[in-house]
C-alpha cells in the first residue's frame, strides 16, 4: 500500500543511488519511526519495506499542513531550500550532521538555512556554529546479541574453538587502519599461539593495492593461517562473526561515527578502539574495553594484550559491553529521539 501523504508528517530524502552508511541509516531507521509518526523516505534504490514517495512527489506537496524535511546531505539541504523558495511547500528544514571536520563555506551556507540541527556525536557538535540536538546512532539489540553457544558458532563458521580470536571488520584502507590492526596482531600472536586474528570486509575500488599488500607482509611473516582474510559477508549475517569473537579491534585513523565497536559490544564482546569517531562516546576505558590513540599501533597491542591474557576481565569487560549498548544504542532508542525533534520542529520550535 502507497503511503497515504496527506497523513505525512515528515520526508527523509535519500538522493544516493549507491549504498552509503546515510542510506542504511535511512533504511533502518523510517520503518522504525514510521510507527510513531507519519514519515516517509523519497529517492531513488530504497527497499519495498521502507514506506516511501517518488522524488516528484516532493514538488506538489499539499500545503495543508507544515512537514519536516529531514536532510542528511548537502544535496538533500539544498533540495530541502528550494522545495520550500521556490515551489513554496510548507517545510520545516532539519539537517543531521556526522562531519567531524570544518565544513565548507557552501555548507555552513546550507546549514544556515535550517531550523534545526541533529549531531551524530559531540565531536560533531563542536564542528557546527550553533547548538544542535545529539543523538548517537543506535543499532538492532534483537539482531546482535551475545551467543548462546561460542563453540557452536565457531563450527559453523569454520574458526578454531579452541584459540582465542580477536577480529577487525569493515572496508580495509588506511584510513580504516586495517594495516595498524594487523601490525598489532605480529606484536601480539608469537607469544600467544592460541590466538587468531580476522580481517572481514572489501577493498573498494583504489584500494586493492593495499590489501595485497597486507597480505604479502602476513604471507613473509609466515602467520597466514592465524591471520585471515575473509570476504565481506551480507549484514544479516554478520552477528555471527561478533559472536565468535573474543575480542573487537576498532583501528580507525579516521571515522564519522562508526558502528563496528557497537555491534560487538551487543554481542558481549570487548572493544578496543582508537580515539576517533564516536568511539570515545561509546566505549568507556576499563569498563567496556580501552581507547588508544589513533595510529598508534604499539598502543593498541598493549591494549589488547590484557584481555587475550586474562579471561575473568573479558568476561567482566563483555558483559559490561552488553549492558552499555542494551541502555545507551539501540535503534528504537534512536529512532524515538529523532521524532521528538520532529515534533518539536511541528510545533514551531527553531534552535
């Protein structure tokens, strides 16, 4: 059934074919809050379970009512601006920000024009001129989950059941410090021969280079069957390969937000994390894991090493790792915080 848009409230554009981290932001979260408020997402590529409009809808909306368009982009802001100058409709423009770098004369133009900001972080907030609401993203507390069986999932993965495993999962870059996870894991596995390491994710175009060459410098250091690289698997499938980690290794140099240390947290798994993104927002030192500076690679196998050597902290680290996701980021938690400022925004407050 077609969305009925006289009973829509708010619009979430996403105007990105290709998949980004906006658009499963997008995806995940407007089925969620569609339930608490009129909501529909509008652009092209979205699923048939997302409650959505064609883009052309947007330039014939009723003028019955005020609606917020909710942008993430700076497309999306500009799109937003000439809805509401140009063809008049009666909008209420929000702009979510995850940068945490100076934004651009063009942007800060763009952001200027809304009437009200979300931040992904506090990292992000002290990047905007004025005070937005924050609000962390969330993720499905149903779908990760610790596991019930470690030993069974690892036979099902193929993975030994008897070794510790430490992982690091994502795109492989630089900028992800996949390189820094790796040079951790030589420091870390010849005195531990119970311990293997996972690499999971694509090199994406431009960096194929770069996974070769990790591969070549674990080949010339002979630990190729304790530090594996494995393809990038579907996002259903991917609790699974948290659940039979022992510990999670999140290396980024750099990061908008970064949900990796979240999924495994849910899942009771430790986390250590360089100071990037959110990551210092998600993952408090010596409760739920460690933060390390980023790029510093002896830092994070010193900060590893402790919970690859003693089991009762990474008992006590994982279920202090699931009891922070389970109160703090689940998706629903999200998804509600979000349409309280849709609705503060209908009622004509501005910040």
């Amino acid at each position: 059934m077609a969305p009925d848009i006289d009973a829509t409230e708010v619009i979430a554009p996403n105007l990105k074919r290709r998949l980004s981290g906006v658009t499963a932001t997008i995806v995940r979260l407007v089925p969620l809050q569609s339930k608490l408020i009129g909501i529909v997402a509008s652009g092209p590529g979205l699923p048939d379970h997302v409650p959505h409009i064609p883009l052309s809808r947007c330039f014939v909306l009723p003028r019955d009512r005020e609606r917020v368009w909710h942008a993430r982009r700076n497309i999306e802001m500009l799109l937003g601006i000439v809805l509401r100058g140009l063809f008049r409709r009666r909008l209420s423009l929000l702009f979510t920000s995850a940068s945490q770098r100076r934004h651009t004369g063009y942007s800060r133009w763009l952001i200027g024009q809304m009437d009200g900001l979300i931040a992904t972080s506090n990292k992000s907030a002290a990047y905007l001129e004025r005070a937005p609401v924050v609000i962390l993203h969330g993720i499905d507390t149903k779908g990760f989950s610790p596991a019930g069986d470690r030993a069974a999932v690892r036979r099902k993965l193929g993975l030994p059941e008897d070794h510790m495993i430490l992982g690091c999962y994502g795109r492989i870059r630089a900028q992800k410090g996949t390189d820094a996870f790796v040079e951790a894991a030589f420091s870390l596995l010849p005195e531990r021969p119970d311990v293997t390491a996972l690499v999971m994710g694509r090199a994406t175009e431009g960096h194929e280079g770069f996974l070769t060459g990790l591969k070549e410098k674990v080949a010339a250091a002979g630990l190729s069957e304790r530090i594996r690289f494995l393809p990038e698997v579907p996002v259903h499938a991917m609790a699974d390969w948290y659940r039979a980690l022992d510990l999670y290794v999140a290396p980024q140099r750099w990061e908008g937000f970064g949900l990796t240390p979240i999924e495994a947290m849910a899942c009771g798994v430790p986390v250590v994390a360089t100071r990037v993104g959110a990551f210092e927002e998600i993952v408090v030192q010596g409760e739920t894991g460690a933060l390390v500076p980023a790029g510093d690679i002896p830092a994070i196998a010193a900060a590893a090493a402790p919970y690859l050597d003693d089991a009762e902290l990474r008992m006590k680290a994982g279920e202090a790792s699931l009891a922070r996701v389970r109160e703090k980021f689940s998706i629903e938690r999200e998804a509600a915080a979000i349409v309280d400022v849709y609705r503060r925004l209908l009622e004509g407050e501005r910040w």
